[in-house]
C-alpha cells in the first residue's frame, strides 16, 4: 500500500521532470570529461561527486517547487483541516523524491562506465563509499529543498535556493582556501575540516583515494542533514523545528572534530593497490602501475626497443628494465620520476590516460621521454643540463637534437654544433665519451657532465 501511495504522488507530481532534468545535465557534465576518468573506477568516483556543484542546487531547487504543491493547488488549508499529521501527508512524496534522486545519480555514475570497465586495472573498494556520499548528498539537498519550499512557499524560493546552493559549493571553498595563503602565496595554515562537509569533489590524482572514515563520516553528516530535512519538512511549530534541526547540529559537531584538515587534497590517501607494478616480463621486465595496467602492452615495446638501443650505443652500462614512476604532479608518492636508479631501472614520467583510457603519449614521445630520462637523476640541474641530454639523445639515436619551441638560434647552433664535433671524432672515443658523460650526469657531477658533451665550447 505504501509503495502504490508513492508511486501514484511521484507520477502526480513533478518528480519525474526534475528527475530528467538532473539526469540531462549529470550526463552532460559526465560525458564531457571522459578523459579525466577513463580506465580509472576511483576517478569514474570522484568525477561524478564532481557534478554535485550543479546537481545539488538543482535537487533542492526541485525540491523547494515540490515543497509548494500545497500551495501552489490552494489545498494547504485544506489538508491541514484533516486528522492525518502533516509528516504522514509529507512522507510519500519525499520518499519517492528521494528515490528519484538516488536513481539519477547512479545513472550519471553508470554513463561513464563504459569510458572505464574495458581499460580499468583494478576496481578500488573506495569507489562504493564516495559514490554512496554523493547519492545521499543528493537526497538530503532534496529534502532541504521541500522543506524550504514548504516553509517559503513562493514562486522565488527555488531559482534563490539554486543560486545560492550554487555560490556556496563554488566559492566559498576557494575563498576559505585562499585564505590560508599570505601575500607570497605561500600556505601558510592548512583548510579547515569543516570543508570537507561539502561533498563536491574537484579532482584527485591516479593513486590517491578518499579513507572510507573520511566518506564515513561524511554520509553520517549527509544522513543528519537529511534527517534535518525530513523533520523540518513534517514540522507544525517553533518547537517541533527547533527539535528538527538537532540531527544537522549533532551532526556537524561529531564530524567535524574527526575529519582531517587540509580539505580533499589533504585527507586524500595513497591507495597502495594503484601504486603496486604490473609487469610484463617476457624479454627485459617493463612495469608500469596497477592503476594504469591497461596501458602496459601500449608501453612494453617502445620501452624494449629505447633499453635494445642505448644497449647498442654503450654496451654494458645500459638500463636494464624500465618502470614507470609513481610521482603525480604535486602529489608525491615517490621522488623517482625521469632518471635511472642505481638498480639499473629507467623510470618515466606517470603515464596520462585520455579519453579512451588508453595513454594520449605516442610511441614515439614515449622512446623520446625515455631517452631522455636515460641522462637524468634527481640533482640540481640547469639549462645547459637540458642542453646536453638533447645532444646525448641525438647521438644515440643518429638524428637531430629535439628542442622544445621555446629554444633561441643561439642554442640550438650550440647543440648543433656540439653535436658536430662529437660526431666528428673517432668511433670509440664517441663512445667513451658519451659513456662518460652519462656516468657524470648520474653521479650528478653536472659540470663535467656540461663539458664532456660541449667539449672546448664556452
């Protein structure tokens, strides 16, 4: 009886346009960004908490147009003349809302998954959490959203709830974020935990994850506020809202003393099954990380045939396998992007996976990267250094010096011309030495490793 109740005020109501409208515009902003989630569950995750910015406004806006129905029909009073309590009348109607609303935002994280099942490495248990925080980050805004409307029941109340909802999740979290920067932008005092109770999520990298206590606590502040809305919805005087708001306060004040600080960035957590290797071993071992295991058969033969010709050029002193690095950006999980490791492992920079989830790098920049990478180690280095390896590459693969477009005349006739007079002495002294110049480079004694490669130029 009560689901046939439910379903007969859902159909008689608005539900199912604001349900179709939710599900146009999560689509939209899923499928526009495939390449930031393609391959990757946790990303597929974190990308559709991400449409919460527009999708949150627009479930409350919903529910506030919901919220006035009564009104709206002019039967307000007359439902109130009835012995039924307003929260038995409100139930219903809230209930399948909230279905409607779950159900649209599984829908967006479903679009995305074809972007993902085919090329994903592994399936991170976090992703059952983050989804499951945005789901009920959606049901409390509705709920809030009926409640508003039904206490203000004005034709305004939702486009200003909207505007409102949507100002607060886009620029408060970067106002209060900039705030803790001094005028040298430096951080100088991390973001408070009380962000973390926004559940919109801008990005996170490949091998980093959400702590499930994190998104714990998290749902239990989203079920308080839900709570909240539920009650407020049902409430027929000052101190039954007064009563109404407690679960958002209790809610707040218990999870708020136990989120980390820092704000998404800073609670995110390595997540040590997308960091493992996944290697392929069938000739010289070439590895690249779990969370982009799709992309190995992409990586093993240009990697091979980089380790078969710097073998070539300087036999017995060349990497023997070839990794890939576990360093994003800013957020470091090892310090070993672009350079050999005393083990004789070749490390390249973390792979980017495009739209198809397979890596945006070409063979061809991959074989450039890792010879490059071949002269690098993590030590001061400068311009000159930059330079050098682009004659040290152009020597081994028998080509001309690859410098980006920002290179001046002035230096590519220098590497030219240092390529020249390499070339121009006998077989073995070449190979001694380049041999030389890559022992320098990997000792980190960069001014030797300057003037093996130059030889008498300034």
């Amino acid at each position: 009886m009560t689901g046939r109740i439910m379903r007969t005020e859902v159909r008689r109501s608005a539900v199912p346009g604001i349900a179709l409208l939710l599900v146009i515009v999560g689509a939209a902003l899923m499928l526009t960004v495939t390449g930031g989630y393609a391959g990757r569950w946790t990303q597929l995750a974190v990308y559709a908490r991400s449409t919460l910015m527009m999708l949150i406004p627009l479930a409350l806006a919903g529910g506030a147009w919901l919220g006035r129905r009564d009104r709206r029909h002019r039967v307000d009073e007359l439902f109130g003349t009835t012995v039924r309590p307003r929260w038995q009348r409100s139930v219903p109607l809230a209930a399948g809302y909230a279905v409607a609303l779950v159900t649209v935002y599984l829908l967006t994280f479903l679009l995305g998954i074809p972007w993902v099942a085919p090329t994903a490495g592994y399936f991170a248990v976090a992703t059952i959490p983050i989804t499951a925080v945005g789901a009920l980050a959606l049901v409390a805004a509705g709920w809030l959203g009926m409640a508003a409307g039904r206490a203000v029941p004005r034709v305004a109340t939702a486009p200003i709830l909207a505007v409102v909802a949507f100002a607060v999740l886009t620029f408060v979290p970067d106002y209060v974020s900039m705030s803790g920067y001094d005028e040298n932008f430096t951080k100088v005092r991390p973001d408070p935990a009380v962000l973390l109770l926004a559940p919109a999520i801008n990005s996170l990298n490949d091998f980093k994850t959400i702590p499930s206590s994190v998104s714990l606590l998290q749902a239990l502040w989203l079920a308080a506020l839900a709570a909240t809305g539920l009650l407020l919805l049902g409430a027929a005087g000052r101190r039954t809202v007064a009563l109404a708001v407690l679960p958002a306060v209790v809610g707040a004040a218990v999870a708020v003393p136990l989120l980390p600080t820092g704000g998404y960035s800073g609670s995110a957590v390595l997540d040590p099954a997308a960091v493992e290797l996944v290697c392929d071993d069938d000739g010289p071992q070439v590895c690249v990380t779990r969370a982009h295991a799709a992309l190995l058969p992409k990586v093993v033969g240009p990697a091979r045939e980089t380790l078969a010709l710097i073998g070539a050029k300087l036999p017995g002193a060349a990497p023997t396998r070839v990794e890939e690095s576990r360093q994003l950006l800013d957020n470091t999980v090892r310090s070993d992007a672009n350079h050999v490791r005393d083990d004789g492992t070749l490390v390249f920079d973390a792979l980017s996976v495009g739209w198809t989830g397979f890596s945006d790098v070409s063979p061809d920049e991959l074989r450039a990267a890792l010879l490059d990478a071949a002269w690098w180690r993590e030590c001061g280095t400068d311009h000159t250094t930059y330079l050098a390896r682009a004659v040290a590459v152009a020597w081994l693969t028998g080509g001309q010096p690859a410098l980006g477009r920002g290179s001046t005349p002035e230096e590519r006739e220098k590497v030219a011309a240092a390529l020249r007079e390499l070339r121009n002495l006998p077989s073995d002294e070449q190979r001694k030495r380049v041999q030389a110049a890559r022992t320098a480079a990997l000792g980190c004694e960069i001014d030797r490793f300057h003037s093996l490669l130059f030889l008498a130029q300034p």
